[in-house]
C-alpha cells in the first residue's frame, strides 16, 4: 500500500469583520472588558450563530485535510488571513460593537484554534475604515496569534507561487469578471520585475466571489468570500446583488479547492412572499 506524502493545506481566509452584529463572532463574548466592573457577557445573534456554525463546519472540514488524530497530523497548514479581521468603528454604524479592544479579543478567541495548527500564518492589513488606521487592529490581531503582518505577501508554497492582498476588485454584474483584469496585471507587474508570475492571486474586500478562470494562460485571480452578512451599507452598495458570499478558499497542494467558498442558507436571505 503506498504511503501517502505529506502536502501542505492553505486556507485563505478574509474579511471577517468581528465586532459587526452581522458578522461573525464567538458563541458568546465580552463587551466593555477593559473595564471590570462594567464588563457584560454578550451572546451571538441569529446571523452571527449560523456564520459560526459555518464556521465549525470550515474548521472541521480543514482538520480532515490535515489527517489530523489527536496531537498529529499528516499534513501541514498554512493560514493567511486577507485583512479586515474587525470590523472596527466606522461610519457612524449602529452595527458594531462600540470598543476596538473587544472586538479584536472575540477575534482571537474565535480564530486562535486555527491559527494555532499552522506552521506559518499571515495576515494583510485591510480599510483604514475597519483597522484603526495602516493596519493597527491587524498587528495587534496578528501579535496575538503569532502571525506574520504586512500589506502583500508573496509566498512560494512547495513551488506554487501566490500573491496575497487585501484590495482588489470584484465584477459587479455576474457576466463579468474584473479578476481577469487583476490576473493579467498582476502578472504583468511580476514580470516586468523579472519574476515569474503567480499561479494564484488571491484578493479580499468585494465580500463577494470572482473567478478569472483561465482566461490567464499563468496566472489564476480570485476576489475571496467574506464572513459579513450584509449590512445597511452593504443593501445601499449591492445593486441587483442581495448577497455576501460566506466562505474560505483552499489550497490542497496545487489544486484549488472551492467546495467552501460558499455557504448558503444564511438566516434573512430573501423569500418569495405570495400574496
């Protein structure tokens, strides 16, 4: 029987917006924990338990990418966080909790278990808007997990090569694919630098899925899923589209993996009423 070689698991996750009342979030968490005498315990909404449930689900299907039994493990993981961690104080929102420090405390609690597999974790900075400014809620998010922090990455994963950011652009009518505009660009820039262009371009920020496909004969980009339903600002943006994609990507090995990518079922998706 031949024994399987080990291979390396990436998963690649963005935008997960902790602290927004449609976003993601523990089962349970504090408010105002700077401050004991203050402190509350907080409990998920409708939205926030059925991205968590998603999120259990994510989790254990990665585990069973890994071989995982007990403290070993066949294979090893990489995490890569593509920025917006927190969802921070924005916009004048009613939709957020109102202290940074405790949004990025809920953060840790939910994401440390995954972080804490990896053999190498990353985490890009994100909006302004949501990170305190030039990524400081994703340092203090990435010093607490032990990842690394910066605004790209390029990282050569057993010789497949991927390009890591938060910004980029996603197609806002389904019949097209501005993806496929990042992916020549990209591999343009590295080129044009004497590198070989990327096999990946991995993007965030959209909150909704864009595939370039094989419209690039080297390079393949794609804008990530988010874990935010969506909110006020979200309805007023959207256009013809009433959904945030819920998911992650995975690399196992070479081969993408995308049967993650998106979640459905969310609670408040939109129904038929017959009148």
């Amino acid at each position: 029987m031949a024994v399987e070689k080990p291979r390396t698991v990436t998963l690649i996750l963005s935008d997960t917006h902790v602290g927004g009342t449609t976003a993601i979030a523990p089962p349970t968490f504090d408010i105002h924990s700077s401050r004991p005498a203050e402190t509350q315990t907080a409990y998920a909404n409708l939205a926030q338990r059925w991205l968590y449930d998603c999120w259990t689900e994510l989790s254990g299907y990665v585990r069973s990418l890994l071989g995982v039994r007990g403290k070993h493990r066949r294979h090893r993981l990489i995490v890569v966080h593509l920025g917006d961690v927190v969802d921070g104080t924005h916009h004048q929102s009613p939709q957020v909790m109102n202290e940074p420090a405790d949004q990025i405390r809920a953060a840790v609690d939910l994401l440390a278990p995954i972080f804490d597999m990896a053999q190498a974790s990353f985490v890009c900075y994100g909006m302004d808007a949501h990170n305190g400014g030039a990524g400081a809620y994703e340092i203090e998010f990435a010093a607490a997990v032990g990842a690394s922090h910066g605004w790209e990455f390029c990282l050569d994963i057993d010789g497949v090569i991927v390009d890591l950011a938060h910004h980029g652009r996603a197609g806002t009518r389904e019949w097209t694919s501005s993806a496929a505009s990042v992916a020549a660009e990209v591999a343009a820039d590295y080129a044009a630098r004497g590198l070989r262009p990327p096999d990946y371009v991995f993007r965030g920020h959209r909150h909704v899925i864009d595939d370039s496909g094989l419209r690039h004969p080297t390079t393949r980009a794609l804008t990530c899923p988010s874990w935010q339903l969506r909110t006020a600002y979200g309805h007023r943006v959207a256009g013809g589209k009433r959904r945030s994609d819920i998911g992650a990507y995975i690399l196992d090995g070479s081969r993408l993996d995308d049967s993650r990518a998106r979640y459905q079922g969310a609670p408040g998706s939109m129904e038929v009423i017959k009148v």
